[in-house]
C-alpha cells in the first residue's frame, strides 16, 4: 500500500483480507470503520478475539467447540446418546440444533475428503468417530455431510468403515426446498426427490 497508509492500518487490512469471504475492499471498508468507531467497539472486538482463541477448545468426544469439556451437548443427559448426526463443520452443528427436532449428539469430522485439496480420512475426525462406536452403545449413525462430490465420497467412506459394526447408518434425505417452484430445481435435485418420494 501507499506509504500515506500508515503501517497498523494496512496490517489490519491483510489480516481482515484473509478472512474467508473478505476481499480487499471489504477489508479496508472495515479497517476505516473501526478506525472512526468509538474505543469501546474496536477494543471489545480486541477481547472478544482474544478470549475466542484462548477459551475455546474443541470437545474430547464430539470435537464440537466448547468452553468446557465435555461440551454441553455431549455431557447432557437428556439428550439420545444413540444417535450421532456426523457433520462437517461445528456450523452444522447451529444448523441442526435451529431446527429444534434433533435431540441426538453429534460428531464433527472438521472437513471433508478432498483429494484435490490434499484432505484424505487421516485429516479427519473419522478415527475417533469409529473408537465412539466401538466404546458406546450407539445404535444410529446419520451422515449428514454436505450433498455433493466431496459430502458424498465423505459419507460413502464413513460407511464402509462403519460396516459390521452393528449400527444403523442413514444419511440426510435430499430433495425440494419448501416453498421452492419445480421450473427452478435442478435435474440432480429433482431426481433425488423422485427417487426418495414417500406416500402421502
């Protein structure tokens, strides 16, 4: 940058401008904001960042975050410790649990096989996921990857490590948006509804 840009600013920008979803023009819009904001609001952003690296950590068993292990999913006993939802990402987690009907536990993998981005199954939680199994009674696994290519190569893995282990393993049912118009669904959507359709 410019040398009329002094050094603190442009290296918030770079480090705003690595954030996903953040280019360079956002980043600097947010620089210049925080720079006119009150103190309060920069250096509350500041804390938070702060406390957000050093408090938070992911769950001994379902490697969600957490503050305290284990995390509270995991050490409520009203939820069905026989059902695993095994998702992606801990914002899958906040997905499910909006729903408000999910009443089982989970597991988050922290990705998804991905050849082309040099992911394989060791990167992954599916070791442990495998060692919960083998440890609990768990009577039903719900693959609830992300549908697509690499969701997909995640969930069939997931099965065939999990065969012969005496667990039932479903995966999330795909199909028609609510309130979605079926001139705008693609073929792959459209197909999938077809072929999970139920009785009315």
């Amino acid at each position: 940058m410019s040398k009329a840009v002094p050094e603190p600013v442009t290296k918030l920008i770079d480090a705003l401008s690595r954030l996903p979803g953040v280019g360079p023009k956002t980043a600097s819009r947010l620089t210049f904001f925080l720079l006119r904001a009150p103190d309060e609001l920069s250096l509350g952003l500041s804390d938070a960042l702060r406390e957000l690296k050093a408090e938070t950590k992911f769950c001994s068993v379902c490697y969600n975050i957490t503050v305290q292990d284990p995390c509270g999913i995991c050490s409520d006993s009203r939820r069905d410790h026989s059902m695993i939802a095994v998702v992606e990402e801990p914002l899958d987690v906040l997905a499910l649990e909006r729903t408000g009907v999910y009443s089982g536990v989970y597991h988050v993998l922290h990705g998804v096989i991905s050849p082309v981005n040099g992911i394989g199954p060791d990167e992954l939680r599916i070791r442990e996921l495998v060692k919960r199994i083998d440890e609990g009674e768990v009577l039903e696994i719900i693959v609830a990857t992300n549908p697509g290519l690499e969701g997909d190569a995640t969930a069939m893995y997931i099965q065939r490590e999990l065969a012969g282990k005496g667990v039932k393993i479903t995966r999330l049912a795909r199909g028609l948006p609510v309130g979605g118009d079926l001139e705008y669904v693609d073929a792959v959507t459209l197909s999938r509804a077809l072929q999970g359709r139920g009785e009315l």
